[in-house]
C-alpha cells in the first residue's frame, strides 16, 4: 500500500511542493513565540517614547512661558 502511495505522489512538482509547505510551517512555528516577544517589547518602547516626549514637551512649555 506504502509502495502505491509512493508511486502515485512521488514526482518532483509534489516533492517540492511538500517541502516547501513543511518548510513554510517550520518557520512559521519558531518565528511566532520571536515575533510574540518582539510585539510586546515594541509596545512597551512605543508607550516610554510617547511618555519621554510629553514629559519634554511639558517641560520645556513650563520653561518657555513660566518664566515670563
């Protein structure tokens, strides 16, 4: 049964596609816990860069017109 199997799907168009479909997965299941990590990293940068720019545009209104 194995035997017919193999001889009724083992061309090269098949063969090449199965290994680029299981390649596709492989990568697909040890890229996504990176790509996981490294949205939740961006958010976080994300939020401290707003949060520095605020602070510093405060600061430097306070510093602009407070002094007048």
């Amino acid at each position: 049964m194995l035997k017919k199997i193999k001889e009724k799907y083992a061309t090269a168009d098949n063969t090449i596609d199965a290994i680029v479909d299981v390649g596709l997965l492989i990568f697909d299941i040890l890229s996504s816990p990176i790509l996981i990590v490294m949205r939740i990293v961006r958010h976080y940068i994300k939020k401290w860069i707003k949060q520095f720019i605020k602070t510093f545009l405060k600061k430097l209104y306070r510093k602009v017109y407070q002094e007048k």
